[in-house]
C-alpha cells in the first residue's frame, strides 16, 4: 500500500504504507489510513514526531531484507533512515502549519499483485 499525504499548501507526499503508518504513529495519530488532522492539531503532531525522530530517527525503514553475505556487498542499496524518510512529511506538515491549512491522508493505488 501507499500512503498520499494532502494539503492546500503544499505538493502532495506519497510513501510506503508501512512507513506512513509507523510516523503517524510517532505524530500520535492512530496510524489508520486514511485520516486527517485539523489545522490547529498539527503543530503539536509536528513536534511529537520530530522529538521522536531525534530518538529513533536512525533505524532503518521501509528497506526491503538483505540477502545473506549482502551487508558486506559495495553494490548492495544503501540503507534508508527513518529520519530520511520523514523529511518530506516534516516539510508538508510545517507548510500546513505556515499555511494554516488541514492535512489528509488516504491510501493510494493498488497492491502489487
């Protein structure tokens, strides 16, 4: 599943479901998809989850299992934060806070089959 964040401010977010649900959960929401958050909510959201990305920030996530002898592979992908993977949502959700403008969330597309 992917997972489309919205609002009037900014451009639209789309990231993997498992990863949109985990930062949801960090901004203190429910992680159901979809949601939203009024306007006058998601400062202190957005501040829930930056405080809890400065703690957990450097785990992986949303990175597909390695394959054995893969951790020592140059040509192996790179691993992805979960503070890399916020950064975008962070910048959504401080424009809806500059903008004073509501943020939504619902799930995008089809699963792969």
């Amino acid at each position: 599943m992917l997972v489309t964040f919205s609002t009037k401010v900014s451009a639209d977010i789309i990231m993997f479901g498992d990863v949109a649900q985990e930062l949801l959960k960090l901004m203190g929401q429910t992680g159901v998809v979809p949601g939203a958050l009024l306007a006058a909510d998601i400062a202190p959201a957005l501040e829930r989850l930056k405080k809890a990305i400065a703690v957990v920030g450097a785990k992986p996530a949303g990175n597909p299992p390695r394959a054995a002898g893969e951790e020592d592979d140059e040509r192996a992908p790179p691993l992805v934060s979960l503070r890399q993977r916020a950064v975008p949502l962070i910048g959504l959700l401080e424009a809806a806070v500059a903008g004073e403008a509501d943020v939504t969330w619902t799930a995008t597309g089809r699963p792969l089959r």
